[in-house]
C-alpha cells in the first residue's frame, strides 16, 4: 500500500514510468514468515537533500543525472531506475520525492556530481558543468585521513555520512568542497584530476577520477547488508574554495605515509617535464628517455603555453629552438623540429580548440598632466555630463557591476543597456541622449543571446530607439591581451564608423582575463593591475578615451551580516579591483527565498547613492518602495502571508470539487460546514477569507440557482462561485479533442460580484469573462 500511495504523484512529478517501477512488497504471512526490520524505520530528510543539492549543483545548469540501485545485501532484486531532473529550485523537491520512493523500495539514492544537456546522457564526456570537489573515504583510518585533509586543503564545505562501516567500525565519510563558480570544459577535467590526485594521497576511492562516477546524496537512505541508516551530513560550512587556488593546495598536500602516495605519470617511461627542461638527452636513450620523447614533451609544452595564450607564437617558438639547441644532444635539424611542433599544435588544436594568441608589441608610455591649485580653483568650466546619471558612469570612468551566478545580472544589465541605448532612464539611471553601447560578452553563444534578448520583456518604443545604437557580441574565444585587444577595437570601430562608442561593456572579467607576461590570475594584484591598466585602459583609448567602461565580475558569498557591513568585499579576484574602479554596484537577493534583488552602489565622482530594491515584474524590471520592505520580523510575516495564502487556495478548491459533487454553498454554510477543517480555523476567520477572496475577485456570486435544481437562496449574497466551476448534468457528452465518453457537465456562471470599492452586490455584465479586482494571489 505505501508504493501504491506513493505511485500517482511520482508518475505526475515525471519521476516514475510504468516501465520502470521496481516493485516491492513488504508485507508477508504474519503467521509463518520470519521477521522483518520495519522496512520505514528510517525516512529520508528532505532538508538535508537541499543542502546537498545547493552545494554540489546551486550554480550549475543544465541536467541531474540521478540513479537508484537496490542496495546488496537485502534478498531483493530490482533493476536500476535512471532519471534527470532540472538543477533549478524545483530539484530539491523533485529529489525528495525520488528518495521517499526509493527508501520504500530498499534502493540507494545517487547522483552523478555534474549535469548534462539533455536526458539519457550519463558518460563522462556528456558532463558539461561540476562545481564541487570530492573525496571518498571507505576504508583505513578515516579519521585520520580527515584530519589529514582538513590540515592541508582546508575546512570541506560537507562532511558526511555515507551509511557504511568499515571492519573495524568507523563510519565511512564523504568530504566536499564547493567552488565559487562551475567549471566546465578543461577546467572540469582539472577538477576530476584533482579528485584522483587527492585520492591517491590519501588513500580514498580513486573511481573519482572520472566525471560520471556517482555518489550517494545526503538525505537518502542507505540499505545495504539488510541495515537502514541516514547518508547525512555531519558538518556543512559556508565555505568555496577556488579551483586554481585548491590545486595549489593539493599539489603542496604530502601523502599521508604507509597509506597514500604520489601520483605518478601515465606511463612509468614517460620523463617528468622538470626534468625534460633542465638535463640534457644524448642520442641512444642513453639517459633513461629518447631525444624524441624529450623534444616531444618540451614542444608540448611551449605549444599549450602559446595556446593558452602565456605565450606569443614567437617566443614559443624561440623557447623551442632554445631548448633544442641547449638540450638534445647532438640538436635536431631544423626542419625536423619544426615539423615536429606542427604536428604536435596541430593535434594540440584539434583537441582543445582555437588557441588565445598573444603577441608582442611595443608599448608607448602614458603621458602625464599635473596642475596646480590654482589652476584647479580657477577653471570654472562646465563639468562633463554624466554618461549615466547620477555620476554612476562618467566620462572615462570604470564601474564594476557584481552578482553571484543566478542572481540575475545578465538579464539585468542586457535591460539596462538597451534602455541606455534608446535613451530611456532605467530605475532611476539616465542617459543625456540614446547611447552607443558595445556589449563585448564572452558567456553566451550566438543564437542563446538571440534567444535571452527575445524573452526579455522590453516596450516596443526602446526596441526601436535601440536597434542600431545596441551592438553585442557573441562569446568570444579569446583574451584580451594585445591582439585580442586590437581586435575588439576594430569590432567597435566597424560598429559605430560615423561617432565613437560611448559605452563598452565587457561581461565577464574572468573569461577574457589577461594577467600579463607571468600569467597571473585575479586573485594577483600585480595580474588585475595589469589586466585593468595595460589591457581595459588600453582598448578605451583605441576606440574613445571619453567612453565609460563597465566591466562585469562574479561575487562570492557573504553572509548578511558582511553584506551590511561592507558588500563590495563580495566582488572575487584582487582587492586592486575595488581601487581601480570610479564606481561599483553590486547586486544581490536580500532574502534568498524572495525574488527581490538590492542594488548596492558605491560612487568615487559623486555623493553616495541609497541602494535600490528591485524585482522583475511582468518580465520588465521595476524599483520598488524600500518603505514597503519588512523591517521586523521578515520571517514570521512571510509565514503568516504563505499561510493566508494557503487558506484562500485550500477554499477555492473545496468549492470547486463541491460543485462537481452537486453541491452549492452560503459564505455561512461554507464557514459553519468546513470549520476546523484542513486547517482553515474557525468559522468567523473562514468567513474573513471568503470575504477577501470576493473582493478581490476571486470568489463572485450565484443568486438564481434554478438552473441547477437548487431552492433560491436566502443569503444576501446567494451562492458561492469560482471560476471554472461546473455542476453535474444529465446524460453524457464526448470530450472533443479525446473522443473520452464523460458525464455531462454544466458550466456554473455568476449572476452577482462584490465591489472592491464599496463593497456593493452588483450584476455581472458579462457572466463568460472572469474579471479579477487585482492579479495578486489572495
């Protein structure tokens, strides 16, 4: 009975087929059968199912691979159930329910750690996106493999319970970490490397190596050997680590001895590139490795250098001719080396994809201008006008807009530019006239950025003011360094021939960042100097030195607390950033169960700006009143608002199944016949709901009953009715899109509503259009 009861919402929740159930019946002869351990003894915890989920998907998109196997162990048989589920809000809910029929059936929940595009796809090369690192600890000293971790990598954002025991008794843990963004492409499989790497140190599962390897959730339950137990979290922490920053950690890691070891190369012949670079090779192997394996290793080198971009082709191919000549013994032809290199960066490119050239130019030093105090009191010529009033973007200024991933900011800052664009204020931000804006964006390919431009809701007067002054890119493929620089110049140029641009936008930092000769990253100060001096400052003077630049960065998390405090600590990378830039704003959820979002502003040029609340509000974004936020006790408000809400969604449809049943009712008889029933309170408070719910429009009113073979009604107001109500007919009739055979029904119309503004019983015009008061939910 349970399965069966559990049945019909797995099927309408997508996560069941009748091709798949695993059937399980616990119940027995009580007269002859053995004893049974109660198979609901343990019931899986849907909270801690949202923790897992947030800290191993909450950034990713796509596609849950999620598994259920019959745990071993049991005396039952069933064959494995595969779903996917969308990572959004909807997976917390959509994974409960998985794990509340699987803990029926004796099966284990898992998942594969990363999405995927689409169902069935579940091999390591279907995984698009991962944003957390994992260790599984099954056997040995595990709480001496967790000390071990938690001294070298740090405090693990998870620690839990996976449900088994090792011989000797300790429980068996998984230890996670969570990034501060998802990686995908070669930064996932530098993730899955990490994840063998740590393993082989410390003794744990190494099948992690491989990105569709799956893992039990938090929350389930765990079956095996004919013992139930919670996989639950132990510890969970508000911790991200960065990936760069984490492999660095790992590779300082020690193997823990007699239990762990180093990792060591693919091939026990195969030299290790500190080698390869520092000692000669002489002809004959004669020094443990050939000169071609030593050649090929170097020219791999140097090519992945120039590919990423480290690197110019030149000083590429100089290292190479370098290497050659100081370290084969005696040298390779010329010929020979080059055509070697070609072969290797032709393989290399195949692979990995177009290269992020860099090139060598030379730079021309900045002039620079100082006046004295006079001069500076005495000039009394107008000031320049804004680019975006008030002085959030001026003339040859830098703002930094921040959000975490999902907060909404591409959407967001797509609606603002656009708006600047046809010289349209937006929440308070106003252009002098419509603006040139470039949108050099490196996050969303062409025909999705078609796609998001469509589904945001814009007036059909800034689509046409903007359709020549907005220009955008598709993602690029490439860096910002010289060349990448001089390109997006030429890109600008072409797209505003006539006049300079006035806005360039640049969204994200991360994805065109470029840190100089020594190949920094944001977290380096020197790097992000770099990027933003020789680089951003750069490609301004190119295209116009008057032009405000806006570049877009990712945030990590905060708690409240540093939010108020100080939220442009949020913004990720160098702190050299914050001092750069003329102006910042950073976006982010107040209350990350509400779908408004704060604007946090910080001016250099300018007084300083309240932050603004905003929402999105038929698709278009709007500011809201601050005045209109709680203040005091936002929790509770918010429950007794979801529990009025409840009530009035609980009242209409008692209606509606009453007058399929035949039945008509009162306000009094509905108030006095379902008091103290499914939670609605007494009748006097039923009877408050019912009257809000007709003014506002939801509930309107039946006075002549007779068509329905019902007595007139003594009530002033008559007989209750919603929309879509329909009452029991005589006969049958034939639905017209099935060809199902039902029994008749009769649509019920009201005759009479409530004014919202007198409170009055008027007629309805018109008993065919349902009118609401207003379309907020009661």
């Amino acid at each position: 009975m349970p399965v069966l009861r559990l049945r019909r919402p797995l099927l309408e929740a997508g996560l069941l087929s009748d091709d798949n159930i695993i059937h399980f019946n616990p119940w027995n002869d009580f007269n002859d059968a053995a004893p049974l351990d109660d198979p609901f003894g343990v019931e899986p915890d849907a909270a801690q199912i949202a923790t897992f989920l947030d800290v191993v998907f909450g950034y990713c998109e796509g596609l849950i691979p999620v598994r259920g196997f019959v745990d071993k162990g049991q005396g039952k048989d069933g064959k494995p159930h595969n779903i996917w589920i969308d990572a959004d809000d909807t997976a917390p809910e959509k994974l409960a329910t998985f794990a509340n029929w699987a803990a029926r059936e004796g099966a284990a929940v898992y998942v594969i750690p990363g999405t995927v595009a689409e169902p069935g796809q579940a091999k390591s090369a279907d995984v698009l996106q991962m944003q957390a690192i994992i260790v599984d600890l099954d056997a040995g000293d595990i709480p001496a493999k967790l000390e071990h971790l938690v001294r070298y990598l740090g405090q693990p954002t998870l620690i839990i319970e996976s449900g088994g025991r090792t011989p000797d008794g300790a429980t068996k843990l998984h230890v996670w970490w969570q990034l501060t963004e998802p990686v995908e492409g070669e930064d996932l499989a530098r993730l899955c490397a990490l994840r063998g790497e740590i393993a082989i140190k410390v003794g744990g599962d190494t099948h992690f190596r491989s990105a569709h390897q799956p893992i039990r959730v938090a929350g389930s339950v765990y079956h095996k050997g004919g013992f139930q137990r919670l996989v639950q979290i132990r510890e969970h922490n508000g911790i991200e680590v960065d990936l760069a920053d984490f492999a660095e950690l790992v590779a300082d890691m020690p193997a823990i001895p007699g239990v762990g070891m180093q990792p060591t190369p693919e091939t026990a012949d195969k030299p290790a590139l500190g080698s390869v670079l520092t000692n000669p090779v002489h002809e004959g192997g004669t020094d443990g490795w050939t000169r071609f394996e030593g050649a090929s290793a170097a020219i791999g080198h140097f090519i992945r250098m120039v590919h990423e971009g480290r690197m110019s082709p030149d000083e590429g191919w100089e290292a190479i001719c370098g290497y050659n000549a100081a370290m084969l013994r005696p040298s390779w032809p010329e010929d020979r080396l080059k055509a070697e290199a070609e072969r290797l960066w032709a393989k290399h490119v195949e692979k990995n994809g177009p290269p992020l050239l860099r090139t060598n130019s030379a730079k021309t030093p900045p002039e620079m201008s100082a006046f004295t105090l006079g001069e500076l009191l005495d000039d009394t010529t107008p000031m320049p006008k804004d680019i975006i009033a008030p002085r959030v973007l001026t003339p040859g200024g830098l703002l930094v807009v921040g959000g975490a991933p999902k907060v909404g900011k591409s959407d967001f800052l797509i609606s603002w530019l656009v708006h600047m664009a046809a010289g349209v204020p937006f929440l308070g931000f106003t252009p002098p006239r419509p603006l040139r804006v470039f949108y050099l964006q490196a996050e969303i390919q062409y025909h999705y950025l078609r796609e998001r431009l469509k589904q945001i809701a814009l007036p059909p007067e800034v689509i046409v003011a903007a359709r020549d002054t907005f220009v955008a890119t598709p993602k690029l493929k490439l860096l910002l360094d010289e060349q990448g620089s001089a390109m997006a110049a030429a890109a600008v140029r072409e797209a505003f021939p006539s006049a300079p641009v006035d806005i360039l936008c640049i969204d994200p930092i991360r994805n065109v960042f470029d840190g100089g000769p020594d190949g920094g990253g944001e977290n380096d100060n020197g790097a992000m100097m770099f990027f933003l001096r020789d680089r951003v400052e750069v490609l301004r003077e190119a295209v116009n030195p008057d032009c405000g630049v806006i570049l877009v960065h990712h945030t990590k998390k905060l708690g409240k607390h540093q939010v108020k405090e100080d939220p442009f600590l949020a913004l990720s990378g160098a702190s050299s950033l914050r001092g750069f830039y003329t102006s910042g704003i950073i976006m982010h959820r107040p209350d990350e169960e509400a779908s408004e979002r704060k604007l946090e502003i910080e001016l250099r040029n300018g007084p300083a700006l309240p932050s603004k609340l905003i929402d999105k509000v038929k698709g278009q974004w709007v500011e809201l009143n601050p005045m209109n936020e709680r203040l005091v006790r936002k929790d509770v408000g918010a429950k007794h608002d979801a529990e009025r809400v409840r009530k009035g969604d609980v009242i209409l449809g008692i209606l509606l199944d009453a007058a399929s049943d035949g039945h008509l009712y009162t306000i009094n008889q509905f108030a006095e016949a379902f008091e103290n029933t499914a939670g609605l309170g007494g009748k006097d408070t039923i009877r408050e709901r019912l009257n809000v719910l007709s003014t506002k429009g939801f509930i309107k009113f039946l006075r002549d009953a007779k068509p329905y073979g019902l007595a007139p009604s003594r009530s002033r107001f008559g007989y209750l009715c919603v929309e879509g109500m329909e009452f029991p007919g005589d006969g049958e009739q034939v639905d017209p899109d099935t060809g199902e055979v039902q029994p008749a029904r009769i649509p019920v119309r009201p005759t009479h509503f409530k004014s919202p503004r007198t409170g009055a019983l008027l007629e309805v015009e018109n008993p065919e259009i349902w009118v609401y008061a207003q379309e907020d939910r009661p």
